[in-house]
C-alpha cells in the first residue's frame, strides 16, 4: 500500500472543498495556506507524511507565524496568524477524521488573542474623494477600474461579491444590485447616483471591448473576456491608490468599510448598515460602532464648554 504524503491527502480535501461548493475565495484561501504550510514542513522539517508529523512541529509552525513579518517589515496581524491556523487546523480535522493523525493533534493548534483595536484601514470620504477624482478614465481599462472602485464604496460590497455581478443584477429603475454574499445568500443593495452612472456609461460604451463571448453574463471583464480574479481586482487597487500614506493598507475590503463607517458618521441606523453589508448579526458591527465614538469624543472635546475651560 502506498504510502500518503501530506501534499497529496491536501489535494483530497480541496476536492472535497470543491464538491460541498465552498465558497471560491475560502478555497483559494485555504489552498494557499496549506500548501505554505506544507512548503515549511518539507523545507524545515523534512516531514512529508502524516505519520511523522508531531506536536513540536505545529509549535514551531506557530512560532515561525509569530516571528514573520510583512513586505512592510511589520509583524503579522494576529487575525492574519489566526488565518493560517484556521486553515491548517481544517486540514488537521480532516486528517484526524480519516485516521491519519489522533485527534489530539488536530486540537494542538489554539488561536491567538486578537486585540480589540479599531479598524485601521478605513479612509474618510475626503480621502476616497481625492481618490476617485484622480482615478483617470481615458482609456477602457482605467473607466472599469474607476467604475469597479465607485461601486466598492458606494454599495459597501465585498470583493467577491463585485467581481460576482451579473448584468441580470442591476436594477436601473429602482437603482439597486442584487448580489450573492457568503453562503451564497442573495441581497438587495442601493447604488448612489454616481456610480450607477459609471456603472450604465461602464456597460453601454466600455464593457463591449472586453466581451469575447456574448453570452457572457459578468459586469467586469478582463482582458480575455472573463471574470477578473480576486488577486487582479487587489492590484488594481494597489496600483492605484500608491499615492496614499503608506501608514494606510488599502484593499477593496478598505472601500467597504469606509462606506460603513461613513454611513454610521451620518447618522444612519446601525441595523439598516448591517443589512446593507450582509452580516448575520450586530456583533460584526461593534468595530464600526467604535469609530463613531471616536469621533463623538472629538466633538465632545472641541464643543464642550467645560472641555473649553480646560
């Protein structure tokens, strides 16, 4: 009998990740991931085979997450680390659920403590602003790239889920997206007035450059006529928001979050912005909360009578 090596029962799971139809962007995370973890396994442990796998490596592995840092020369965010160890802790599961491994080792793994900061890559809609009056238009690349980015912080959606727009899901009339978050769960969006305006210039003048097929149903397009990829989407941002502080780490996650943060500044009901960004409960909302104390605090300060005396 053959004997499993770690690369191929990771191939298993993937398969099996793939037929449950998990979602596309946890997969592509999760692949990723293990076959990282797999690379330092081999490479500093010559472990190649479940059987030979042990507690004092996953330490180790813990060890060298902790100690790595960013292209920034900064230390890994505890929810980064908490990232790998979920994703090699599913592959831990799997193994231990086959025989592989006694279950023991699938639970040697604990999270790490994730500190209860404010979010910090947000920015304020003066920011955003300058931003989007930068993004040139001139060619059809850069007005998809500028209507992709209006939309991001005008609706509040996920990467995935722009990237997942069908021209089925607008609604020109009632000016809204019907878009499919995790779990595959559809909802309705508003889009403000300025990006449905990219958005109907986008598919009336620019998009028939990109289509290759006709029955292709995707809003964006790439170069080839199909749906651009999660990582493309990030460069595209990356590229043009280098003008920025570099203290600011910005993703189209970035975008998303200042539109809630901004709705939140504007007095909006905190349980229509939950909705609007598709989360199950207020518990994903507390950080957005935050930040608009933050800014009652500075008013507070500035406007106060007494804080005046002082």
């Amino acid at each position: 009998m053959r004997v499993q090596v770690l690369a191929d029962l990771l191939e298993m799971l993937l398969d099996r990740q793939r037929q449950i139809r998990l979602s596309p962007l946890t997969q592509r995370g999760h692949r990723f991931r293990l076959r990282q973890f797999l690379r330092w396994l081999e490479s500093e442990k010559d472990v190649r085979t479940p059987e030979c796998l042990q507690r004092r490596h996953l330490d180790a592995w813990l060890a060298y997450l902790n100690a790595r840092q960013t292209w920034r020369k900064t230390p890994l965010r505890a929810s980064s680390v908490n990232s790998y160890l979920g994703s090699v802790r599913v592959f831990l599961e799997y193994l231990a659920e086959n025989g592989y491994i006694p279950h023991a080792l699938a639970t040697a793994l604990p999270y790490v403590k994730t500190p209860n900061l404010l979010p910090t890559s947000v920015l304020t809609h003066a920011q955003v602003r300058k931003l989007l009056d930068r993004l040139p238009t001139d060619t059809p690349r850069r007005y998809r790239n500028r209507t992709m980015i209006e939309i991001l912080y005008s609706s509040g959606l996920r990467a995935s889920e722009l990237l997942g727009l069908r021209l089925q899901d607008i609604d020109y009339a009632h000016t809204t997206l019907t878009v499919t978050g995790k779990g595959n769960k559809q909802r309705v969006v508003p889009i403000g007035r300025t990006a449905l305006r990219f958005l109907e210039t986008y598919i009336k003048a620019v998009r028939p450059y990109f289509l290759a097929n006709r029955n292709e149903t995707a809003v964006f397009l790439n170069r080839f006529g199909e749906k651009p990829s999660y990582h493309t989407l990030q460069g595209i941002i990356r590229y043009h928001v280098q003008h920025l502080s570099p203290a600011i780490l910005v993703t189209a996650h970035t975008f998303r979050r200042s539109c809630a943060t901004e709705l939140l500044r504007g007095g909006a009901n905190v349980y229509h912005v939950k909705d609007l960004m598709g989360h199950e409960s207020l518990e994903t909302m507390r950080h957005y909360a935050r930040l608009t104390v933050v800014d009652l605090k500075k008013t507070h300060e500035k406007c106060h009578p007494r804080e005046r005396d002082e």
